[in-house]
C-alpha cells in the first residue's frame, strides 16, 4: 500500500474476475472502465478501501497484488470472482477534493448489524471488530466505510450509524450489503495524527517533568505552546 491520497468519493464499480492466491498473498483481476482511462504500471487504484498498485491492465481489466499484511487485515481475502467492489483512482493534484482524507489504509473490519430504510435515506449500523477505533470515531465526525467517505450519524457502545442518501447506494456496493456483510473501514486521519502528536509530546513533557520533580498538565496552553 503506498501513500497516495483518495477523496472517498467512488468512481466506479467493478467486477471480480480471477482471483489468484498463494499463501497470504493475491492477485485480484477486476473488470472495470473509467478508472481504466489514462492508467499507467504502479498507478494507484482503492479497491473497497483498500490503496492497491495496478500491476498489468488491458483495454478492460486491472490486475493488483494484495500482500499478506492487507490479505489478513482487510476483507478482500473474502472476495470471489463474480463480486463487486467499489473502485476510486488516486487523487490527482487538479482534482476537487470533495470527500475527506482517505489514505486507503484500512485499519479494521466492520459487521453491518442493521439497514434500516428511512424516506429518502438508508441507515446502516456497523460494529467494528476492533474496539480501540472507537476513540477515533465520533458523531458527525468522517469515516471511510469501503472506500466510501461518509459522517458518522451517532455512535453506541458497540457500534456506529451512517446514513446513505439514493445517489451514495445506487453508485456503490453498499446498495448489495446486509446485516452480517462485513466492510472495511479506515478512521479519520487527524484524529490518529494529533492522538499520536499529543501523545509523544506528553511523554516528552512527562520525562522532562519527572527530571524536575514535578507533574505535566495538559491544558489550553500545553497545546498552545506545542502548535495545537
């Protein structure tokens, strides 16, 4: 996975057509069009979320390696020919930005507990696996759910709820999920940055405190005096 920006925003759907596998390793062929337009060797493509390199292509498919690290943490080892997924180049320098910060890293999975149908709306409610990303996901906050940008409607204790307008399900696979489907899912990159910035900087600080003999606080000009 390489370090190329994504908006969220799906392009297009595609379709599996081979997938090879040895070991933990995979090569996944997906028939597919517009992203196909202007693609070179080593471009970047975000399969369901996921940042993968475009390793050969034709005039109507891309092949991409999945390494081991992404087979075991994402949901594309589940994949079969015949399946679609939601499909997103590279964000180009001129382009709009009009999604959020998607870096195609998915840190966990997510099970669709719910679809519920509300007028012109469809809620989803999602359970990650991994309880620890629940400090980065908040009401109204950004999340990446199979490669889709989305706001999160409200959190529980165990899950959160998005709400999907016609236009979102119609143009991505999430108008095929159910209850027990599992999806990937990527946080919001700032809250990870200044989480970890807050973090070194209070152990910084609590060093330097422990040398002097005294206790660090984190206060309003804490953050101030350290760029926050």
């Amino acid at each position: 996975m390489k370090d190329h920006v994504f908006t969220g925003l799906i392009e297009e759907i595609g379709t599996l057509q081979q997938v090879t596998k040895q070991g933990e390793a995979m090569v996944l062929t997906i028939r597919a069009k517009r992203v196909l337009e202007g693609l070179k060797l080593g471009d970047s493509i975000a399969v369901n979320g996921v940042c993968l390199t475009a390793i050969r292509f034709d005039a109507q498919s891309v092949a991409m390696d999945v390494m081991p690290e992404t087979f075991r943490k994402t949901t594309l080892n589940r994949l079969k020919p015949g399946e679609r997924v939601n499909l997103e180049r590279a964000m180009q320098p001129t382009g709009r930005f009009g999604g959020h910060i998607v870096q195609g890293h998915v840190d966990g999975i997510g099970t669709i507990r719910r679809r519920e149908p509300l007028d012109n709306a469809v809620y989803f409610d999602i359970e990650p696996h991994d309880s620890t990303l629940f400090r980065y996901i908040i009401p109204k906050g950004s999340i990446t759910v199979d490669g889709i940008s989305l706001t999160v409607v409200d959190t529980t204790e165990t899950g959160f709820r998005i709400s999907i307008i016609p236009h979102t399900l119609e143009q991505t696979v999430l108008q095929f999920k159910q209850p027990g489907d599992l999806v990937n899912l990527e946080t919001d990159i700032i809250g990870k940055y200044v989480e970890h910035l807050l973090t070194r900087t209070s152990a910084g600080a609590a060093n330097r405190a422990a040398t002097a003999g005294s206790s660090p606080k984190l206060s309003e000009s804490f953050l101030k005096e350290h760029g926050f």
